[in-house]
C-alpha cells in the first residue's frame, strides 16, 4: 500500500549540498506545500550558498533509470524539471515522459546562471522551440527570458515564448516601484496575470527561483488553477524571502 492522502510532485534537477536550491530545496517546498516529493538528480554539483564550485553531470540514462521505478509506483501527475545539462538531455527526457503519460503536467525552470555565480548554459529561441512545444508551463526570470528570446523587452519575450506554453515570468530582478514588485504570468499572449509583490530589503535567497517554481508545481498537483497556483507560489516566495536577512531560507506552510 501507499499513501494517497497527498498529491505525488517529482523533482528532477541538480542535487546542491546547501539545500538552499534544487531538488532538497524542491522537497521542502512540496512538504510545506501539503505535497509529497520525489526527487531524481541531474546534476551532483559542489557548492554552498555563497560559492559553486563544480558541477558533476548525471546522464540522460541515468536520470530516466532513476525516474522509471518512481513513476511505476507512485501517481505522479505533476513534474518539475530544474538544472539539466543540456536541450539534447531534457528533449530526451520530455519525449520520455509525455510517453510515459501523455497528460502529465512538466515545468522547466530554466536555470542558465546559478545564483552564487556560475553559467551552465547560452541558449536560443530557436534551439529551445522544440522542448517548449512538450511543456506546460516554463517559469524564467528576466535575464534568462531576455537571453533566451534575444529580446530585451521583457513583456515581448514572455509573449514570444507564450505561443508555445504557458509562461510564469519572476519578476525579482526589476526594479521596484513604489516599494513592490511584479510577477506575471502569460497563459496566452492575450491572457496575462500580474502578481503584485512588496520588495525585501535582503530578501535575497540562494535558490529562490527554484522554490517559486517548486510551489507552482506544487498548488497545480493540488488542483489550484494555473492562475491561482501562481497566486499561492508568489505568496510562498513573499514569505519565504522574508524569513530570514540571509541567503539561506526557512520553509513554513502558508496558513
């Protein structure tokens, strides 16, 4: 027998000792998110909060032989991919798992810089099209958009890559008005959501982007909409980032 009382949401993404990103950071967030997470490494990186250092890459081969007893045994409906170590490696593993369940729901966090300094990839419209068209949802931050679409307007690029899925954009590195900020989330070029937020003096997080896109994973494996998944993960991220003056965060359900 298994548990059935909560909602099964597999990470698959790098492994940081820290636990301040990828998939130990992803499993605190399903926890406190009333979700239960599975994990499957990408990437065995070396690193802490404020330094990385290296990064050990798992192969395709590997990845789909860790996610093949999960998946046989648990209901997963829900999967969120993170640090991959290249578009040839999460082709693969998107057409594997839309064969494994044609109506499973995947988010990329497209994870190009990580956030104590280190670049793991330059990417392309035109090399990313075929991977977006096998997503449901992909949740970039400004930079990563503005490189991917090489568009500089940040509106125009969430835009372009909306024609192919749904796009949650992070809005923690622009700058704030009036003492907030904004998310926005385009599920059509027509169809967009903003999510005001307050700006956090040393709200900085080490992995703060995956554990946006964590607790997006998590309110769609609970049911919510995709607008009020959004709703609920830039309410966790408000909290989260809020939780502590350093770069290393606490996980605390939201009431």
């Amino acid at each position: 027998m298994i548990q059935t009382k909560r909602p099964y949401v597999l990470s698959i993404a790098g492994l940081d000792p820290s636990a301040g990103a990828g998939i130990l950071a992803d499993v605190k967030v399903f926890e406190a998110q009333k979700t239960y997470g599975l994990a499957v490494a990408t990437a065995l990186t070396v690193q802490h909060d404020a330094s990385f250092r290296h990064v050990h890459w798992v192969s395709l081969e590997q990845i789909i032989a860790q996610c093949e007893p999960l998946l046989e045994r648990y209901p997963i409906e829900v999967v969120k991919i993170g640090l991959i170590e290249s578009i040839p490696v999460l082709d693969g593993l998107l057409n594997w798992l839309n064969l494994q369940n044609p109506k499973i729901i995947i988010l990329w966090d497209p994870i190009l810089k990580a956030s104590a300094g280190f670049d793991f990839h330059r990417l392309t419209l035109s090399t990313l099209t075929p991977v977006l068209q096998n997503l449901t949802l992909i949740t970039p931050n400004i930079p990563e958009i503005q490189q991917m679409t090489g568009e500089q307007a940040v509106q125009k690029a969430a835009q372009a890559l909306s024609t192919y899925c749904h796009v949650y954009l992070k809005g923690g590195h622009s700058s704030p008005e009036n003492g907030q900020i904004a998310d926005y989330l385009f599920e059509t070029t027509q169809k967009v959501t903003a999510y005001p937020a307050p700006f956090i003096p040393k709200g900085e997080k080490h992995g703060s982007g995956c554990v946006l896109s964590a607790a997006l994973a998590a309110g769609l494996a609970s049911g919510f909409s995709l607008g009020k998944a959004g709703a609920n993960a830039r309410l966790y991220m408000d909290r989260y980032l809020a939780s502590t003056p350093y770069l290393l965060g606490f996980h605390e359900p939201i009431p």
